[in-house]
C-alpha cells in the first residue's frame, strides 16, 4: 500500500503528483500517455479535496521545470503535466 492509497497527507498529495509526472515523463518519450492520465485524473477527482491539492502540486512542479528548462527542452512535458491539470478541475 502506498501513501496515496492510505489517506491523503502531503505524502499521499506528492505520490499523486509523482505518478502524474510519470505519464508526462511516458508521454515525452512519444509513448501513448493519454489514456493513463485520464484514468488517474478520474481516480484523483473520485477522492474528496484532493484534486485541487494535486493540481496546486503539479503547478508547482511544472514552475520548477520552467525555471530549470530555459532552452524549453521539456515544454511538451509540462504540456502534459498542464492537460493533467485541466482534467483534474473537470466535474
């Protein structure tokens, strides 16, 4: 069991956001991500509170690859992590 699987700390919050940048990380690599991100954006809006929690974790995450990235290297990454984002504030 992991930490998002047992209640939903700031542990719980950043394993989420991981497993996000995981899919981003696949997605970059040019391999089939969108199906992934979806079903995990599905899980995340399923659990009370926490969608908004991991989409502000995201955001700050996609502001620490930019300041990181200034050729823009990863810009299709953060694109994903951005469309992660939008579905997660999705009803």
């Amino acid at each position: 069991m992991t930490a998002s699987d047992s209640d939903d700390g700031n542990a719980a919050i950043l394993d989420l956001a991981n497993r996000f940048e995981a899919i981003a990380a696949d997605g970059f690599e040019g391999k089939p991500y969108r199906d992934a991100l979806a079903a995990l954006a599905g899980r995340v809006r399923a659990r009370a509170g926490v969608a908004p929690r991991v989409a502000h974790a995201l955001g700050i995450m996609i502001r620490l690859i930019g300041e990181s990235d200034p050729t823009s290297r990863f810009a299709a990454k953060t694109a994903i992590l951005d469309e992660a984002i939008a579905m997660l504030a999705e009803e």
